[in-house]
C-alpha cells in the first residue's frame, strides 16, 4: 500500500524545476504536473494544494463533513484519459479558512436544514501565508484588510463541500437550496490560529435559538469519527461557554489541533446566529485533513493493497 501526500513544499520546487521547464518557476504548474504524474502512476494521492479542487471529477473533501463525496472517485477513475485507472485517484482538502468554517455549517444543516445566508469575516494567522510569510513591517501593528483569491476560495469551495452529488455523479453545488455567501478575509499579526466570526441565517421559520445551535454543534460526530477514523478527534467542535473564547493562544492546539472551537453564539439582528469559531490553519486546516482523508480511504476499502 502506497499513499502520497502532496503538500505545499518550497523546498521541492527547484529541484523539479531541473526535471521540467513547464514548471515556469510556478508553484501551481508544479503541483499540477506532479499530482496528475502520480495519479497516472496509480498512486492514491491526497492533496493539501489548490490546484484539482475545482475538478468536477476531484472531491473536495473536509474528513468531518462530506466523506460521501468520496463516492465520485470510480468516475474519476474510468474517465481517466488515455486509460482508465484502478488504483490511482486525487482527494483534495480545502482552504483553511474554509475547512474551519463548513464544520459548523454542516452540523447545523444536518440538525435544522438548510442554510440561506452566511455572512463571515476572516482573522488569519501568517502562517496561513506560507513560508517565508508576511513581511513583519507588513504585519507588525497591523491588520491586511485583503488576502489574494481567499474570499472566492470560501465562497465557491464551502458550496461544492456542503452540497450533494447529482445522480449523474456531478457536485451540485448546494443548487438544490441555494446558498448565499460572503467573505471577507484579513491577515493579523498571530502566528497560528485563523479565527472568523460568522452569521447565518436559516431558510427554516422560526430559526432555533442560540441555546439549540450551542447544543447541536457541542453534540456534533462527524461520520468519519463512527467510521472508526484514528485521526479524528472525539469532539470534532469545541463549544465555549466564557464570553472572551475562542482564543488562538489558548484554543488552537486543542486535540492536536484537530478540532473547530466555537463561543459566543447568540441572536443576530440581522440574520439569525451569530459566532465565533477559531481552526488551527496548519493542522486540520490543512495536512491534519490530508493525514484524515487518507485513512479514510484506507478504512473504505478505496486504497487498495499491492498485488
């Protein structure tokens, strides 16, 4: 058995600049080029870059939300050109940002239905910019009012992850109840820890009230987590009882990182909820997931041994 886990890594990219001059000094067309090769090699590969999230054959998958999405990888597999593979696929995960925001979103859908609206504002840490990072004179005594493509990456990725699959086998994109969303996506000087406040609005009349979404998402498991996942964290949302959490400092490493920590749930006056919820960028926001989707696969029987 032989997975390959593709993750953002400067290091690699003058190395396989020598082996290939499409690579154009281009991050994207190097991981393009290296994921599309294993899978043709038929390597299982699992990806923590941008580059096959948009594939409308490549799920998009955050571990404690749509493992069914997973179901698109025998299509993926047989349409394969110029042959058909057995044994090679790519799984995505998604944004940081967007991976701590959708577990929420999931779990209240799954209790009270569809979301109409959400509206959320994004602190991230510079970690989340990669190495080396933010200039500290950028950062220092500062907050970026703009990180570049993060706002779309939310909006359309959180669309293909909490919508289904068509019985023709396409993502719906959440078509079947739309879903309206707005981002706005800041970088502050914490090292790791993105926190967002988020509000939303039910399509259901009357919404629940702030004490039934505290209890919904505190008693939150994910499927991967009954499926027997090692990775996943027994509680996959940590809701916060005092009013000044979540906070990076003191939530970001809870279950190794590995889980969504959620406070100040209350009424909106403009939408319906309102909160706060803090995801730890470098774990499960990122190869934390990857590390998830993996074993998943493994559990599902997708990753075959060697013959």
């Amino acid at each position: 058995m032989v997975l390959i886990l593709t993750l953002l890594a400067t290091s690699v990219r003058p190395f396989l600049l020598s082996l290939h001059p499409s690579f154009n000094k281009s991050t994207n067309g190097l991981f393009n080029f290296v994921e599309a090769a294993f899978r043709a090699a038929e390597f299982p590969v699992f990806s923590n870059a941008k580059n096959f999230r948009r594939d409308p054959l490549v799920p998009l998958v955050v571990p404690l939300v749509n493992t069914s999405h997973l179901a698109v990888l025998p299509t993926q597999q047989s349409t394969h050109l110029p042959s058909p593979l057995s044994r090679g696929f790519i799984v995505t995960n998604a944004n940081c940002s967007t991976t701590g925001l959708v577990v929420p979103l999931y779990a209240l859908e799954k209790a009270f239905g569809p979301l109409e609206s959400v509206m959320v504002t994004t602190l991230q840490a510079i970690s989340g910019a990669g190495y080396p990072g933010v200039a500290s004179l950028d950062i220092m005594d500062n907050v970026v009012p703009f990180i570049s493509g993060e706002e779309e990456k939310m909006e359309w990725e959180t669309l293909k992850i909490l919508g289904g699959i068509t019985d023709t086998g396409v993502f719906d994109m959440h078509a079947t109840h739309p879903l309206r969303i707005s981002a706005t996506c800041t970088r502050v000087p914490v090292i790791d820890g993105h926190t967002m406040t988020v509000s939303v609005r039910f399509t259901r009349r009357p919404p629940p009230s702030p004490q039934q979404v505290r209890e919904v998402l505190a008693a939150f498991t994910p499927d991967a987590l009954t499926q027997g996942c090692p990775s996943v964290p027994r509680h996959s949302i940590v809701v916060h009882e005092d009013a000044d959490r979540p906070q990076p400092r003191l939530d970001r490493y809870l279950a190794n990182g590995s889980t969504v920590s959620v406070g100040r749930v209350r009424q909106c006056q403009v939408l319906d909820i309102k909160l706060v919820l803090l995801v730890n960028n470098t774990s499960l926001g990122a190869a934390t997931s990857s590390i998830m989707n993996a074993e998943l696969c493994v559990l599902k029987g997708i990753v075959k041994g060697a013959e």
